[in-house]
C-alpha cells in the first residue's frame, strides 16, 4: 500500500491525498497492480484535526491531530471499509 500527498499541505486549505492499494482483481483486467483512492483531507479550525472523507471509499469519515496520524489511520481504516462494501 502507498500513500502521497499530491497538494501542499497547511491549516485551512484542502489537502489531496492518493491511496494506491493492491489490486483485488488481476493486473491484466484493470490495467495497473495499484487501485488508487482520491481522499481529502480538511483542517477543522473549531476541533483542531484533520479529517478525511472520500468519494471513493463509501462511509470513510475520520479524523486525527496531525497528518501523520490521519495517514496511519487511513492505512488501516480504508481497506477494512473497501472490504465491508464489497470493493
């Protein structure tokens, strides 16, 4: 699994976040060995976190003090839910 960060990142304004998971389907099907997953992440000024919500990854809503934290969240937290809805 890879994460990047593809905008600079800096309270109160969006940060892009790209999450490449291992294919669940073969390569040859999908055309790559990576899925990649659009994730944005927000600073919320009045809670002082960052949270994460997804278009990609039905019911992905999370939150956590710093990035760094919020990515390791999401590192788990995505594909468990990827998993839940059939993906």
């Amino acid at each position: 699994m890879r994460l990047r960060a593809v905008a600079g990142a800096h309270k109160g304004r969006p940060y892009k976040v790209f999450l490449w998971l291992p294919a669940q389907r073969p390569a040859a099907t999908i055309g790559a060995m990576y899925t990649p997953y659009f994730i944005r992440a927000e600073w919320e000024a009045e809670a002082a976190v960052w949270v994460a919500t997804s278009n990609d990854v039905p019911g992905l809503a999370t939150e956590a003090d710093t990035l760094e934290a919020l990515a390791a969240k999401l590192r788990t937290l995505v594909p468990e839910l990827l998993a839940l809805n059939g993906e």
